[in-house]
C-alpha cells in the first residue's frame, strides 16, 4: 500500500489516495494478505521494481540509488517466484520507453538495473544448477515449458479458463469498486492530471494479463501484482463518475 502510494504521486499527484484506498479495500488483495502464499510477496518486490522505474524516469538525480533499488525488487522477485516477476517491470519499463516524453538518461539506467537485477536473481539458480546436475532441464521443462504450454500441472488449462478465470477474479476481486463503476454518472469531475500517459498504466497492466491469459496455468492470485495498475486505472475511471464528496459517502 505504501509503495502504491508514492507510485501514484508519481503518476496522478492530484489523487493519490483513490488508488490507496481502492486497492488496499479491494476484496481480492484483502483476502490474499491473509492466505500464506507467494504470490503476495511477489508482488511486493514486484510494486519496488515498479517505484523505482518510475523513478528512474520521473527524478534525475541519485538514478544510481533507485537503479539499486530497483535491482533489489527485480531480483527478489524473480528469487521468489522466477520468470513471472519480470512481466509487471518489462511492462511499465516499455510502456514509458514507447509511450512517454523522453527523459534523456532513462533508458541507460533503465538498463542498468535490469542487468543488476537479473545477475542478483539468477545468482541462486546458476548456484543450483551448478550444484544439481539435471536441474536446469527440469526446471525449464517442467516449472517453465509445461506450466505455459501444456495442461501437466491441472490449472484450469482450457481455452475457456482465460475468461471464467480471470474476469471473475477482476470483477469480484475489485468489489466494491468494481460495482462503482457499473453506477450511473453522477456529477462527474475533471479527472486529476496525469504525469504520465494513461496508455503506460494500460501496458502494464495489459501485457503481463494477455500472457497469464495465454498460458496453460491459472490461478485468479496471479493476477495480484496486476491490481497495483488496475487500482491506478479504476481510480482514473471513478472520479469521471462521482464527486469527491460522493466518493467518500461511499
């Protein structure tokens, strides 16, 4: 919640407690918070690598300091869950190198922390597979090839699966906010100015959802490190429907 915070001061400064407020009430990160699993980790370290981007691209100086913390959440993530951590940074990284002003410098750093982040969290694979021989081939065929591709590991690996999972993981897993949105208008406001282009959120949101919607594997907690975006995105879209007064009888 706090690092969605500084991200959406970044992002929409005018109001940045909506986002706050939507995504540490939406059902879905509620209940996640409370459930022993990874994917609330991953999501933490994922949202750092995030911030820092953001950062590399929004404040010129000390970029050698969030290049680090960036490399920090990039390579945590992927010692917590693998390759799944790279889509959510890989997403806003090339959303703001397609999409946004140019910021002399931010590719460069950019880079910089993606290589760091990678050497920090390949190190302890390399170290494995050094260590186990045959780990490597297991690790991408099974925990990689299959789970994309093949249906070995039984998570809901139908074509259908895309949709009756993860549309009912948004739409549920975003209440009460989800059923905002299907309100009327209501007095709606001049949406709060954004520092950076609404089609960056979109990317970063949108990527890293088409390809958990292409693979064989599917679980509504991936979706998780997508609710950071999608908080920032469904934001935008209330305040064009309700007043802030509105908003908080709510």
């Amino acid at each position: 919640v706090l690092l969605l915070w500084r991200i959406a001061v970044r992002v929409q400064p005018a109001a940045a407690l909506m986002p706050v407020t939507i995504y540490a009430s939406a059902g879905l990160s509620f209940l996640a918070s409370n459930v022993i699993t990874t994917d609330v980790i991953l999501t933490f370290w994922a949202t750092l690598a995030c911030l820092a981007t953001l950062e590399l691209y929004s404040t010129p100086n000390r970029r050698w300091l969030w290049a680090l913390v960036g490399a920090l959440g990039l390579g945590a993530a992927l010692l917590t869950k693998g390759p799944p951590a790279l889509l959510s940074p890989l997403a806003l990284g090339l959303g703001l190198l397609l999409f946004a002003p140019r910021q002399p410098g931010f590719a460069r750093w950019l880079l910089v922390a993606a290589m760091l982040g990678l050497l920090l969290g390949l190190s302890w694979y390399a170290s494995m597979v050094q260590r186990f021989p045959g780990l490597l081939a297991f690790w991408l065929d099974r925990e990689v090839i299959a789970r994309i591709a093949s249906a070995e590991h039984q998570r809901n690996a139908e074509w259908y699966a895309a949709f009756s999972v993860y549309l009912p993981t948004l739409c549920l897993g975003f209440l009460p906010w989800s059923a905002v949105l299907l309100m009327r208008r209501l007095a709606p406001v001049e949406p709060a100015p954004m520092a950076i282009p609404v089609r960056v959120l979109w990317l970063w949101f949108g990527l890293p959802l088409g390809v958990f919607m292409l693979s064989a594997s599917r679980l509504p907690l991936y979706l998780l490190p997508l609710f950071v975006p999608a908080a920032l995105l469904m934001s935008n879209a209330i305040r064009q429907r309700l007043t802030p007064r509105a908003f908080f009888r709510l």
